[in-house]
C-alpha cells in the first residue's frame, strides 16, 4: 500500500532564514503554518502558494546596460558613454540617445517631475522634456566690463550683476562688480558677450549707493552698451550670490526643490529654481555618505549612518532619527503616486516609509540580511498581485541566519574530536 505523501505549504509567512531547517513551522492560532527556507525564481501568493514566476524576453539588444528607472511611463538606462531613453512603441520599447559624454559604468539616479526628467550621476546633471536633453542655463564665461563715461547719473556706488535666461531658467549671477561715479557721470559696459544658443542677457544694477539689484535693460550693440540716464530699475535679481545646482549620485525632488546627494551632503535648490542652489546654506551635513533620499508626502526619508526624516521645508525641517542603522545605496523606491509610499534596501532588511514619517522594517523578523555596495528595487503588478522586487550587488556575509551544517573542530584535553 502506497504511503500518503505529507502536504507541504502554503507558506503565508514567506521565507524565514532565522530557523535551523528543521524546524520550518509556526504555530498559529488554529494549528500551525510552514515556512520557506529559500525560494528561487517564484512568486508567493496573498494566500502563500507558490507559483513559478514569469520569465522575460529581450526588449533591447544593448551590452553594458546599468541605472534601469521608469515610472510607468518613461525610462532611462546608462550603456557605455551614452544615456538612453525609453519609451512605448507598439507592442515593445524603443530607446533613444540623450547624451553621449559618460563615464563608463558610473551609476546614475532619476526623478520626476512635472512632466520633466531629472537625471545626475557621471558628473552631470540635467533635464529631458518631452524627449529632448535641457541643460540648466550657464552663467556667463564672459564677465562684462565696467567704465566711466559722460552722463546724468547722480554721484555714488553702483553695482552690477548679469546672467542670462534659457529655457531652464535663469542662470547663476556673474560676481556683483563695483564703479563709482562723481556726479553728471555714466556707466559704459564692454565686452558683453554674445548669448548663448536659446538665451538672452538679462542685466541687474542699483541704484547710486543702494543693494538692491533690478533688472535694467540695455541696448546692445557690437558687445557694448551705456547707461547716461537713471534707468527704470525693474524685477528683483533672484540669482544672486547663487551656484549651479551640483552633480551627484542620487537626484529627487520635493517641495518646489531639486534635491541631490553629493558625498556626505544633501544639497537643495532655491524654491521653483532647480538649477540654482545657495551654497552658504543649502545643504544638510550627514556623518557618513547619503545611499537614499526618497520624498513622501510633505517630508524625505534620507539614509545615511542612520535612518533620518525630514518633515516640511529642507530650510526649515529637524533630522529626526527613525532607525539607527543604514541603506544599500541606490537602493530607493516608491509605489503609485497615490501610495504615499516609499521604500529601500536597509542593512536588515526592505523597509516602508510612510508620509507621516512612519518607518516599518518588513523583513526583519523572518530574514537575516546584510548591506552591499549597491542594489535596487522594483514595484511590481502582475496577475493581480503586488510585488516588490530587490537585488543587492555583492552582498555582505549575514551571520544572523541559520546554518544547515557547520565544520567544527573541538578540542578537549588535548584531543581532537
């Protein structure tokens, strides 16, 4: 008589490496529940069954791809020197060059907003719109040339700045120059420069002996303009004493500001000013290198040494400590717009961060984790289920985690066993 083969499974409480392989059940309120030791190529039901996950085919032939995002809609990926997009087309994907001035191999980092694609990493950062590669608008290369002329300007301290105006934007401010002039005197300025592709020259000055820099406009030409009368100052200089916004290693944005880790920093724009950063103030130091910076809701979660929030305004907001430990870098995420969800790799485990700054390490109990030197996430919907995906780049050793067998080596007066 054939013997009754046990029923294994289902596994409601996924994978648990906590336990010695012989003890892979639960008790539960009516009975008790198995476990999985590991589970490879499968996907785990609400209802813990296993099914077979679906394999892939190739969308694009390209050797050396690295830094995949998307968000539904649009995606990036780095190969070689080149940045690529991609986009639907028909029943696959079609990619096409952004730029092509990479570093081999470096990682990149993206973001959305507004209907624009940020993007830094290899030393760059930049935009694309509706396809086409925006650089933020540079500030001049040229600094114009101050002189005194004949005029009907009052005696006094007058002072200059210049950027010029793209389709990114208003550029950083040239350094504010100084002239003074005795009464009956006017400004001459020299070698303007001409404007780069898709700008224009916008000129600032004040009043005599004020500090208050508004624009005035000038009648250019061949590189040379004056000033003989008191013009109509107008619109105040918002760019003044500002830098370009600086490449890193991750790019968000939160609150009306472009956000980007560099090193030890998280540096943020000027409100409504991606390309502009105050560099004096606009950046929160951190003891160890940002891995994660993920909005949600009105605050960022930002990982470092530890696990931070930071609720409001980056100019305004306290670092609150939400876990003492840190994140394998690249490794953030977030779900549906309407999710209000965010995660990341931590060095135990996924963990959720909620819009009111909650934290929930979802692992932690069932899975002995450690850190890597990079990973990566993925939000999943497929077949009516909810997934989210991670993989780390050469994991660090987990010593938390049951071993089926172990070599030992006992030794007990002066014998081996």
């Amino acid at each position: 008589m054939a013997s009754k083969l046990p029923t294994i499974g289902p596994f409601p409480a996924g994978v648990n490496n906590r336990r010695d392989d012989h003890d892979l059940s639960q008790s539960v309120q009516r009975g008790s529940i198995d476990l999985l030791r590991s589970a490879t190529n499968v996907d785990l039901t609400d209802e813990g069954k296993v099914r077979r996950r679906p394999g892939f085919t190739q969308a694009i032939a390209q050797d050396g791809c690295h830094s995949l995002w998307g968000d539904g809609n649009i995606g990036f990926y780095a190969a070689g020197s080149g940045l690529h997009q991609l986009r639907e087309s028909g029943a696959g994907v079609a990619a096409s060059l952004v730029r092509d001035d990479l570093a081999p191999g470096q990682p990149m980092s993206y973001c959305e907003a507004g209907g624009t694609y940020f993007y830094t990493g290899s030393g760059h950062i930049g935009m694309v719109r509706d396809g086409v590669r925006i650089d933020f608008t540079p500030r001049l290369n040229i600094t114009p040339v101050l002189s005194a002329t004949q005029g009907a300007l009052s005696a006094g301290r007058y002072q200059f700045c210049f950027t010029q105006m793209g389709v990114a934007g208003e550029s950083a401010a040239t350094v504010p120059q100084v002239i003074d002039l005795p009464a009956g005197g006017g400004i001459r300025i020299s070698s303007i420069p001409p404007a780069a592709s898709g700008t224009s020259l916008r000129a600032y000055m004040t009043a005599a002996n004020g500090e208050v820099f508004g624009r005035v406009d000038l009648q250019v030409s061949a590189g040379v303009a004056e000033i003989v009368a008191p013009p109509e100052l107008g619109a105040r200089c918002q760019a003044l004493l500002l830098e370009p916004m600086p490449a890193g290693s991750i790019v968000r944005h939160s609150n009306g500001r472009l956000l980007v880790a560099v090193g030890n920093l998280l540096c943020y724009s000027e409100p409504f000013a991606n390309g502009l950063f105050r560099p004096s103030k606009n950046y929160i130091p951190f003891a160890a290198p940002v891995s994660v910076v993920e909005p949600c809701g009105s605050g960022v979660f930002v990982v470092a040494d530890k696990t931070y929030w930071l609720d409001g305004d980056l100019a305004a907001a306290s670092l609150i400590e939400k876990l003492p430990y840190g994140a394998v870098p690249h490794s953030g995420g977030s779900g549906p717009s309407d999710s209000n969800t965010v995660f990341w790799i931590s060095t135990r485990g996924l963990v959720f961060g909620g819009a009111d700054g909650s934290v929930r390490n979802a692992q932690e109990k069932q899975l002995a984790l450690a850190g890597g030197a990079s990973g990566a996430t993925l939000y999943r919907e497929q077949e009516g289920l909810t997934h989210i995906l991670t993989a780390v780049r050469d994991p660090m050793q987990t010593t938390a985690a049951a071993s089926s067998y172990f070599d030992a080596e006992i030794v007990r007066k002066g014998v081996v066993l």
